[in-house]
C-alpha cells in the first residue's frame, strides 16, 4: 500500500486515517500488508532510532542523481518502507506548486526503485491518490510490468514489477498537474505518452491521468461517487477515463479505526461515554464550552443550547461558502453555539477570525491542526456540519456519528452512503441532509436539527441511530481483499 501520508506519523486529511486503518483490517483477513510512505520530518523526529537501514543508494530523475534510502519500521504489527531524500520530504507534506510536483514525481520513481530494494514481492500494488500516480505507468513501460494487466493470465507474480495494481482515488481535485517541461525533465518517458491517450489532460501532464490510463483497476472511496465522477461536473475532466474503463472502477466505502476514535477509552475526552451511558458526553460538552468560553451550553446546571461543530481543511470543497453566507443568520435568530476547528485558505481564517470577535460567548474558533482537539470537539458537540461542495467519502461525519454527534451534511458522494437523512414521519435517520448547494438549504437542515433537539426523545433515538452504525474498516476491507484476488 503506498501513499502520501498515513497514521500514525503524518496526517493532514482522511487519506492519513484511512493508510492507518485499512491495513490493520485487510491484516485480521489474513493478508500480508507493507505500507510504503515518504519519510516526513514527524518519522524523523519521533521514530529515528527505531528505523532500520535496508538500503542507501541514488536513482536517475531525468539528468538527476537523487540520494534514495530505504527504511523499514514495524508498528502495531504492520511493517512499514519510509523513503528517505531529506531534500524532498523535511519540510511541508505537500510544498504546493511545480515543487510539490517535484516531490512526488521522485517518490513515484523511487517507489519503483524501493520494490527491488525490499525483501517482499506483493501480489498487488494499492496506490493511493495522484502522488503514487505515475508508478503504475513506469511499472509497465519502464521496469517490465505486464501489459495486459494479467486478467486473462492466472500465473503467480514472479517480481515486484509484475504485481497487479490498484489505483484509489480519494481526492479528484488534486491531479497533480503541470506542463510537459517539468515531467520530461524529471522521468525519462518517450514523448509518443505525452498525449491524450496517455499522460496528457488538457494540454497539461497529468499524473492521476496516467494512473486512470495504466493501473489495472480503479476504486475510490464511496459507492456513490464512484457514479459521480464519471460526469464532468465531479470528474474534473477525469470523466472521459473513467466512463471509458467503467467496468473496472469499483467504489468501497472507507470505514474508521475503531480504537482510534472511541468515546468509551479516547484519552483526550474529559469522560468516557458509550451509547448506554451518556453521561460522559455531557461532560465532555462542559469541557467544551470551558475551552471555547461559550455561554449557555453546557455551562452551569441545565445546558440547554445545542453546540454546531465543524473540524475540517478550510476549503471551497467544504462548502465554507455557504458557511460564510449563513452562520451570522443562524448566530442571530436561533439559540445556538458554534465550534470551528481548522486550518486552510485565507478567506475563511479571515471569516472565521471575524466571526469568533463578533459573537464571543456565542461562537468559538481553533485556526490550527490539532487532532486531540478534535476529539474533544467531536464528542463535546450535539451536530457536525458538513455542508461540502463535493465529497468522495469523508470520514469526519462518520466520526461525529460514533462520539454521538449527529452530522448535518449535503447529499453528495460519500455523505449520501454513510447519512441517512432524518424522517419526520417515521423518525428514523443517523444525521440530516440537504441535496441543493445552496445556504437557504443548509440552513433549513440546521433549523430542522435544532427543533429535534427540543425533542428529547427523538433526538435520544437519532443518536443512538447514530452510535449503533458499524462504521469499521472490517466491512470495506474484505471488500478490498475481493478485489485483490479479482485482479490475480
Ligand atoms: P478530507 O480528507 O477531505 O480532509 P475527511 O473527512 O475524510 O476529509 O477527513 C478529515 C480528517 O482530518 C478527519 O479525521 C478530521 O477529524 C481531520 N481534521 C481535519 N481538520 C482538522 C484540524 N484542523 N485538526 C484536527 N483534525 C482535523
Ligand atoms: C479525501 C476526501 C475525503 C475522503 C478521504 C479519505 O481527502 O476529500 O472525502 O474521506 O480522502 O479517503
């Protein structure tokens, strides 16, 4: 399993909790699983002398000699390959530009290098995201992987170069595009590939384009999106790759570690609480309040208002637009408190800095990256709002519903798979939902949140609706294993 980024040691999305979980759950089905990741500074700083040496050598990058050193550590039973080129990975996880381009077109090149470095064939090669984009492609024209894919031939890997391979899109909008200059400078590919039917995506060089076109199968996170992003307004400019292999993209839904993230044995909450007992929970929302300086819930003897959340990348993805059009509304006419929790773009730390001057006591903001406070924050809350623009899966919403938070979420792509939106009628639901893009919309959803919480009863039930999901990786994992041997 290869990837940008994974837990434990380094996380700035869902891509990280999702390389923590998966290989545990694909590892009680029987599988033998080795994660393959880039050495960032937090494995340098906090694993060092636990690392071992398998390999120190360089690697040709175009008229490049690259330092490349490949160490292995085992955590919690799963084995680990870190490549190592201090050059690359020291500093940010993602260095934005032509120089995050850099980083990753090297980390592919030295994925594929690293495979002849290691004591381990594996059958299959689950890449992760556009930043293991290009191996499946140097795989077939460089280093002698099998053309065909192998669906028609059953014969045993015979080396590394021969495995399978699995390409798992987990976020579309980042292709890792650039111009043909700086990927010809990099990879020696000849330039027959630096076209439409290759590399090539609208005049650019396209590393998850060359992933869709060379890797023998293709999942992302979520059935639903998996239906989405054949279209153009979700595949961004994807769409036509991914219709044309239509029979061989699958869409499996991601699921949590379970022991990460419990309120029953979570270190980081005030108290412990399970769906029979709530008691905790309580406790954790005065925690929060405390924390946040907010007034009126959770504070004194009756708390009464309920707290809306939100821990996530400030990004147009997150539908913070609708956020910065309907929050002071909602501050205004209801009694309501409100949790922001993130870092990102600058329009909405700007917004969410001008809301928490505007409305202290009311509304309380953490700009910053800060997973124990997220916890805190997931189990203080009474609703999560997620109101994203697009969303392959989200693993955030499935969070809220194990501390028993309930989210409210747009209808789209993953959200639609894991929320079932509250009924009226028949007062089933594990959270709210609501299907425009649009703030009158999300407000309405908010409003209807709110009245079920003046409502004990129905909002004991959605809650312990929402507790008693199995949202584990166990489910999607033996889905996984299906496709691995589906691919032999
Ligand atoms: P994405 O991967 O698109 O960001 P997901 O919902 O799949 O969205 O996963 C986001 C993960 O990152 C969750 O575990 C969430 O709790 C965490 N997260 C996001 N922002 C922050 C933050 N500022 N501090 C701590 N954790 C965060
Ligand atoms: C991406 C997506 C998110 C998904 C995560 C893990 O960051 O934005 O929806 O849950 O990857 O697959």
């Amino acid at each position: 399993m290869v990837a940008a980024e994974g837990m434990p040691f380094v996380k700035t999305g869902g891509l990280a909790d999702v390389i923590g979980a998966l290989p545990k759950a694909l590892q009680a089905l029987g599988v033998d699983v080795r994660v393959m990741m880039p050495k960032h500074r937090t494995v340098k700083e906090q694993y060092e002398d636990a690392l071992e040496t398998l390999a120190t050598t360089t690697l040709q990058l175009g008229w490049r000699q690259k330092y490349l050193g490949v160490q292995t550590l085992r955590k919690d039973g799963v084995e680990y390959y870190f490549i190592d080129n201090e050059d690359y990975f020291m500093g940010p996880v993602y260095r934005g530009g032509d120089a995050e381009n850099e980083q990753y077109l090297y980390f592919c090149k030295a994925v594929c290098e690293a495979l002849a470095l290691i004591d381990f064939t594996p059958d299959v090669l689950h890449l992760n995201d556009w930043h293991t984009g290009m191996v499946p492609m140097l795989l077939k024209t460089q280093y002698g992987g099998r053309q065909n894919g192998g669906r028609q031939d059953a014969a045993p890997t015979r080396n590394s170069y021969e495995a399978r391979t699995l390409f798992t899109i987990h976020n579309i909008q980042f292709q890792g595009k650039m111009d043909f200059r700086t990927m010809k400078d990099m990879l020696s590919i000849p330039d027959y590939y630096y076209t439409p039917e290759y590399v090539e995506a609208d005049g650019c060089a396209n590393m998850m384009k060359a992933a869709l076109v060379f890797s023998d199968r293709i999942s992302t996170v979520s059935p639903n999106y998996a239906h989405e992003i054949m279209n153009a307004y979700f595949g961004l400019g994807m769409e036509g790759i991914l219709s044309a292999r239509r029979q061989d993209v699958s869409g499996i839904l991601n699921g949590l570690d379970e022991v990460a993230f419990d309120p029953a044995h979570d270190p980081a909450l005030a108290a412990p609480y399970d769906a029979g007992d709530l008691r905790g929970k309580l406790v954790c929302k005065r925690d929060l309040c405390r924390q946040f300086g907010l007034g009126g819930a959770g504070g004194g003897q009756s708390p009464h208002a309920p707290i809306v959340a939100m821990v996530s990348r400030l990004t147009a993805q997150k539908g913070f637009d609708l956020v910065r059009y309907a929050l002071e509304e909602l501050l205004t006419t209801e009694d309501v408190r409100f949790v922001l929790l993130g870092s990102g773009d600058r329009p909405y730390v700007d917004f969410f800095n001008y809301i928490a001057g505007k409305y202290p006591g009311r509304a309380g903001v953490y700009i910053g990256y800060d997973e124990a406070l997220a916890h805190r924050v997931y189990a203080g809350a009474d609703f999560f709002l997620m109101p994203s623009q697009f969303e392959p899966c989200g693993l955030a919403q499935m969070i809220a519903q194990r501390y028993g938070t309930l989210p409210i979420v747009r209808e789209t792509g993953g959200l639609v798979d894991t929320v079932a939106p509250y009924n009226r009628f028949t007062g089933e639901g594990t959270g709210f939902g609501f299907a425009t893009f649009n703030a009158g919309d999300m407000l309405a959803a908010v409003r209807l949140a709110l009245s079920v919480y003046r409502d004990k009863p129905a909002m004991r039930k959605l809650r312990r609706n929402a507790m008693a999901l199995d949202n584990s990786f166990a489910r999607s994992a033996e889905q996984y294993l299906a496709l691995f041997r589906a691919m032999r």
